[in-house]
C-alpha cells in the first residue's frame, strides 16, 4: 500500500497550522459578545457639595439607578433608586449631598431604596460604577476624585463623561455614536 505523497502532507500540515492558528486568535478574543462596539459614559459633576448626574440622552422606563462607590473593594457601598413601573424618564439629577449638606430632592417617583450609610462619606470613594435598569442600558464607571478636583474648572453645563472627558451637550450630540455611547444609546454595531 502507498502513502500520502510528500506534498500531500506538507499541505495536510499547513492546513492544520492554519486551523491551530485560527483557533488560537479566536480562542484569545476576550471582547464578550454583549460589550458595547464603543464605551460607554454618563457624565458627572459636583455644585456645592452635590453629586450631579447628565445621561447624556433621556434613559426612559428607568425602574432602578444603582451607584457603587469602590466597587470590589472592602469599602464598597451602595445607594439604590428605584421606581414603579412603567418607570421614569431620566436625563439629569442630584444624586448625592456632601456629608452635613441637605439630602437632594429624589424628584417625583424615583426614590432612594437603598441609602448610603449615614456615616459614609462618598468624598473619599476613587470610583463610582452607575447602573441602570429598565430600558436597555449600558453601565458606567467615573474617577470620582478627578469629579471632585476638576468641577469648579468647567461650565456648570460640563460634565465628566469618564475618559471622554469634559462635555457639553454640544460635545455629546457630536461625539455619542461615534466615540462613546451614553448609557441609554443603543448600540448601533449590534
């Protein structure tokens, strides 16, 4: 009985180097298939002590606003909104007070279920991650210190729009879809 002629084999194991090669590249492609084509981003500034949220676009059908301060960390905590269905429209809102400031106005039916504890202060916090749900969204994640240090540098219309920087709504009517996705955007490459 014959074998496999040379080139035959030579072909066979080129074939299968490619095939290894294809597997390996498709095995090390770590972007999950629900992570947004562009990040995402909610911009966020402070005004006299007062943590200030901006979607960027309207989020409606909210039922629930989640903030994690420290996020995997000893020192996480945790301050949850929530509404009755059918949900509100959220585009702007005081979120947080500094410590001995007034608590903001939660406005209408979105309110905190979930507080901060009293003696917690979210001034110290290096990062917050923002969660919505109820309408398709996407989370977000800000330096809560570059927040503190840099609001009183920028217009009160700015806000910190995580590494997007510093936008405006003109900024983020240019830049949404094609830099970065404010959290309620659809992603438009899925």
């Amino acid at each position: 009985m014959r074998g496999f002629p040379m080139a035959d084999i030579r072909r066979l194991r080129v074939a299968c180097a490619a095939l290894l090669a294809a597997t390996m590249i498709a095995a090390c492609d770590t972007k999950s298939q629900y992570e947004p084509s562009l990040p995402p981003a909610a911009g966020f500034r402070v005004d006299d002590g007062v943590l200030k949220l901006w979607t960027g676009t309207p989020c409606s059908g909210v039922i629930r606003l989640t903030l994690t301060f420290d996020v995997g960390t000893q020192a996480s905590k945790e301050q949850v909104w929530t509404a009755p269905q059918p949900g509100v429209t959220v585009e702007r809102m005081d979120l947080l007070a500094t410590p001995g400031k007034s608590s903001p106005d939660t406005g209408g039916d979105l309110q905190v279920q979930k507080p901060l504890p009293a003696d917690y202060d979210w001034t110290k916090a290096s990062f917050l991650n923002f969660s919505v749900d109820g309408p398709k969204a996407f989370g977000a994640r800000v330096d809560l210190a570059q927040v503190l240090r840099e609001s009183a540098a920028h217009p009160s219309a700015s806000y910190l729009f995580g590494q997007r920087g510093w936008m405006d709504a003109s900024d983020v009517q240019r830049e949404n879809e094609k830099s970065f996705l404010t959290v309620c955007t659809p992603d438009p490459n899925r």
